[in-house]
C-alpha cells in the first residue's frame, strides 16, 4: 500500500482512540511496497492523561495483513511514576528520528493552585542542599542571625523533620530549635515546623513508620504565621530532590513558593557534580540561585580537592548565581562578606 497523503486509515485512527496512546510525538506508519515504513507526522499528538491509569504508551508497527496496522509497546508505568516515557517517531524515510522525551514533574497528583498563591508572601530565602547533612541548619542559622544584626525582622520555617528527639514526650526537631534560636526565639517551636517525625528517615518514610502521614497543605498553609515579617528563611530536608511528602519533593515545594535558592553543599571530592546538578534541577524549575555556600562540615575529613573546589565551583557556575562562598568551620563565617537581604526577593511566579 503506497502512502498518498497526510491522512492516516480511519481503521488506525480508531486504534489510537481505542488504545489511548499517549506521547509527545507520534508517527502513524503503514508499509510500502519496499516493505519499509511511512510516517505520517501531521497526525495530531495524543497526550497523556494523568486521570486514565490504564494509559499505554506504544511503539508503532504497521502490519499489513490488518487495516492500518496494529500496535504494541509497553504498558506505562503507574500513575505514581513522575516522568513520561519516550515516544519514538520514525522518520519517512526509514531512518530513526529524534527520541522525544517531556518531563512534568507535577503531574503526579494533579491539584488545584497551591495555597501559596493566594497569599501575600513576604521576601524570602528557601536553603537546600546537594545532600542530607551537609550543613543546611548551620548555613541557615549564620543567615538569620546575621539578617536579625542587621535589623530585619525573619520569620523561620522548617516544613517537615525527621529524626526528632523526645523530650518531656514531645518530639523536639534540632534543626527547628537552632533556627528559633537564631531568629531570636519568635512565636512557637512548632510554629517553626509543625510536622515532626521520630525516625531518621525521608519525612514520608518516617511518618509511615509511625503510622501518619505528611500533610502535604500544610507544609505550605505552615508558612501562614510567617507573612507578617520582613523576611522569611526556609530550611528544606535533604536535598533538592529529596521527597517532602508522598506527592510533594522539596523542589516542589520551592516552585510554590517561588523564593530564591541558597544551596548548601559539603566541602568534599564530588561537590563539582553534585551542585551542577542541584543547580540545573534549580534553573529547569526557573528558580533563582541567589548563593551557593561551600561548607567546611565538621564531620568531614579534609580531602586534596578542598582548596581547588571553590575556585572550581565558580567556573563552572559563573553567571548562574549572584554569590559563591566558601564558609570555614574554624571561621564560623563565610570567606567574603554577602548582603542576604537584598539576595531575598519577593516571590517569582
């Protein structure tokens, strides 16, 4: 059967419908006397619908013994995988075309606006880090207090915690306790983070093991007591990527809320990729950089790559954010001097 046109047999259209093929581009395909395959690429893209779990993605093969060909491919992963799939599209004259690759990573849990739009949000700071335990609370402290010196009324927020102490039978977040501390112990403990879990695990994983779960609304209705002040410092768990609730990672969180990103990360071999990465996974979410902070942590023994990292970083990073710096544990300051009240902004959306 020679291809003559544009459109594709109503037989195969009916196969797309029935099937609900989903992917950023499709070619339909019929076979051709030489035996090889025709694409039809003005066929309009189906895309996939996050509300039909049943939703396949499919590699297309003509058969023609059947009218229109028939079509098989994997069936897509559940909806709680975050990514599409590829779709691959054969070009019309035989030869393989660009895989197409879309990523949404909101798409797990559709939802109306986050809270955070409807309100009125002071200027902020949102600090994360390339990992867990690279100094996020240290950073984060040193910030607020130096912001407090300078006469700014902060707010200090700490969504989620894990691997709280019990005291008194209260579960008490260290972390939350030194930013309270830094702020000049303003309002509540728990205003500062109201979710606090026992186990030292994910946020999500320990509140399972006790057998809750992370209010994800909250985590964003919990920066509500903070809008009253000047300015805002919001310390993530983990890392950039790191899971704050089941449908919630702390980049999600940080789109919301639409604040600059300091990035916190360990003064260790390995810390060129790890903040390239952080900052592209920032840059893809169009999330400002203010600061990225090279911390000397404490547990960490001095390796050959500690002075060449900081000159490294800002190669490497130049243009990508207003500051990098070098703080030294023995210091307890940052190698330069950085006005953090005017790398806070209002909120970008």
């Amino acid at each position: 059967m020679e291809a003559t046109g544009s459109a594709a047999p109503q037989g195969m259209r009916d196969a797309i419908a029935d099937n609900n093929i989903a992917a950023s581009t499709i070619a339909t395909c019929v076979h051709n006397r030489r035996g090889g395959l025709v694409a039809f690429p003005s066929l309009p893209a189906f895309h996939r619908s996050v509300r039909k779990p049943k939703t396949r993605c499919f590699h297309m093969r003509a058969n023609p013994k059947a009218n229109g060909g028939t079509f098989t491919g994997p069936r897509l992963p559940p909806e709680s995988f975050r990514y599409n799939r590829h779709a691959v599209a054969i070009h019309p004259l035989g030869n393989p075309a660009e895989r197409c690759l879309t990523t949404d990573n909101r798409k797990r849990h559709p939802r109306q606006q986050p809270l955070t739009r409807s309100m009125a949000l002071p200027p902020g700071l949102l600090v994360t880090g390339t990992n867990t335990e690279v100094g996020k609370t240290y950073v984060a402290s040193h910030i607020v207090r130096e912001l407090v010196a300078a006469g700014v009324k902060v707010g200090v927020y700490k969504p989620a915690a894990s691997g709280c102490r019990v005291e008194n039978g209260q579960l008490i977040a260290d972390d939350a306790v030194a930013l309270w501390h830094a702020a000049g112990r303003p309002l509540t403990l728990q205003a500062v983070c109201p979710q606090q879990f026992l186990a030292p695990l994910a946020p999500p994983a320990a509140a399972v093991a006790e057998g809750r779960m992370v209010d994800a609304d909250l985590l964003r209705r919990g920066i509500t007591p903070w809008l009253g002040y000047d300015l805002v410092v919001v310390e993530g768990a983990g890392g950039f990527l790191s899971p704050l609730s089941d449908r919630d990672l702390v980049a999600d969180l940080a789109v919301d809320l639409g604040w600059p990103v300091v990035i916190v990360a360990a003064n260790a071999l390995g810390v060129i990729n790890q903040t390239l990465l952080t900052v592209e996974a920032c840059h893809r979410r169009d999330l400002q950089v203010a600061a990225v902070v090279l911390n000397d942590v404490a547990h960490h023994q001095a390796d050959a790559s500690c002075e060449g990292n900081l000159a490294q970083l800002r190669n490497w990073l130049s243009g990508s954010c207003a500051s990098i710096v070098r703080m030294r544990f023995a210091a307890r300051a940052c190698d330069e001097p950085v006005c953090w009240k005017e790398l806070a902004s209002p909120p970008r959306r």
